[in-house]
C-alpha cells in the first residue's frame, strides 16, 4: 500500500448511481443496490486498511422512504443481511457501529438489529462505521433547533450564549469530527441534503463511476486528490 503523507481522519460517502447502473444493464433497480452493498463492503475494509478514523456511509436519505415500497423493502432488507455478515467482522477488526438519522423509522427487525451491534461495539477502538439511515441533514439541523430552543425557553441556555459550537452539540454528530473528504459516486455534483452543517470545510471529490463499480483503487485516488488540495479553512 502507498504510504500517504496524510489520511483523511472522517470520509463521508455519498453512495450514488446504483439505479443508474442497473438501468444499463437492464437489471431491476434492486440489483444496483445489491452490487452497491459490495462496493460498501471493500470501502469499509479499505478505510480500516488506510487508518481512517470515521466512515460515514449515506446508506438511506430520509427522501428515500418516496420509493416505491418494494424498492424500499429491498435495501431494508439488504442492511438486514449487511449487519448480520457484518456483526461478526466488526467484532474481529474492533470496529464500532454508529447511525444517525431518524433510525425511529427503520423497520423493528432492521433497528433491533441495528440497537445490538452498536452496543456491542461501543468501546471498539479501530475504526467507527457511521450510517446515515433515514438521514436528512435538513431534519437534523431543525431537531437540533427545536432542542436548543426548549432549553432557551425552561431557562437552562441563555440565547446569547448560543454559537457554532453550542449548535454542533445539538446534532446527532455530536461525538464526530467533521469530515475532511466527502466523496460522491456517477458524477452529480449535489449535496444532497446529507451532513449540510459538518461538510462546510470537506474537501469535496466527485467520482464518475457509479457506485456499484466504485472499487478500493477509486477510494485511495480520492485520498490522493485530497492529499493534493490545500485546506486554508478560510485562511490564507
Ligand atoms: C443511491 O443510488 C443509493 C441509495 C439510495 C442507497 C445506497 C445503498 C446501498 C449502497 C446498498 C445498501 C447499503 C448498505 C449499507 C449495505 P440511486 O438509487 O439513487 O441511483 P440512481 O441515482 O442511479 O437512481
């Protein structure tokens, strides 16, 4: 493996174009998923490999439950099947498991699942895997207001007191640093409503295969292109 001068400590990942490259093929749109799980397995393994600390995958936007219903069954049931193959790596590589969103929303069977693994690995210490499920930064930044806006009204925060942190501490990614690479596959050049408030600094690198065909080798290119770019942080 190259030996990169710096590793992103946070990439985030928008997963996009598995409908596309289903289309292509003639191929129901689940099968572009179902090729997209596989792309999330080699990234995940990849980014342990490289020494990332955290991977946030856009794995279901809170506009993804508009699908049709089977389509939406589809990729339940193929989180299903990833965090069940998933547990028993998690455990070995000592990787603990995250979700933000409105994980409320998620079929029993799929959050129940979902509850377990996280608490079992709480204290793992190599890598954190975040899901954005039911995801929708939008969603996010207006909890966060509601929740900072009650404590203003019982008394317990003073209006004035509120600034850029006292907000990052009302969102879901409290515990996470921003991302310093956001990645997006099949070319789109869109944010897409995913993690509005913590990409304001990310280095943003879009990839035009679509994701099912994403591959470990497009991962350490979008590392390297990050490697290459200086971050002024508004600065000179
Ligand atoms: C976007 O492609 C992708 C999604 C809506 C879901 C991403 C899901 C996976 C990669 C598989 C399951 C996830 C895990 C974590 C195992 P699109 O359907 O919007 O593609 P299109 O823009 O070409 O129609």
């Amino acid at each position: 493996m190259p030996d990169y001068p710096e590793i992103p400590r946070h990439i985030a990942v928008i997963m996009d174009g598995n409908g596309r490259w289903a289309k292509q093929r003639g191929l129901p749109r689940r099968e572009g998923h179902r090729a997209g799980a596989e792309s999330v397995r080699e990234v995940t393994e990849a980014c342990v490999e490289l020494g990332v600390d955290y991977l946030t995958l856009y794995a279901f936007s809170s506009e993804n439950w508009n699908r049709p219903s089977d389509e939406v069954e589809a990729l339940m049931s193929l989180l299903d099947r990833f965090l069940s193959e998933k547990q028993k790596e998690l455990r070995e590589q000592n990787i603990r498991l995250i979700a933000i969103g409105q994980i409320e929303r998620l079929p029993e069977k799929t959050r129940k699942l979902l509850q377990t693994i996280i608490v079992e690995t709480a204290d793992h210490s190599a890598m954190t895997l975040v899901l954005a499920l039911s995801y929708g930064a939008r969603e996010e930044i207006v909890a966060a207001t509601r929740s900072i806006a009650s404590k203003v009204a019982e008394g317990s925060l003073k209006a004035e007191a509120i600034d850029c942190a006292t907000f990052a501490n009302h969102l879901q990614t409290r515990d996470i640093p921003d991302p310093d690479l956001l990645i997006r596959s099949s070319g789109e050049m869109r944010v897409s409503n995913f993690l509005l408030w913590q990409i304001s600094y990310a280095e943003i690198v879009i990839v035009k295969k679509f994701w099912p065909e994403f591959r470990k080798g497009d991962l350490l290119e979008a590392v390297e292109e990050y490697q290459h770019r200086h971050r002024r942080f508004g600065a000179l």
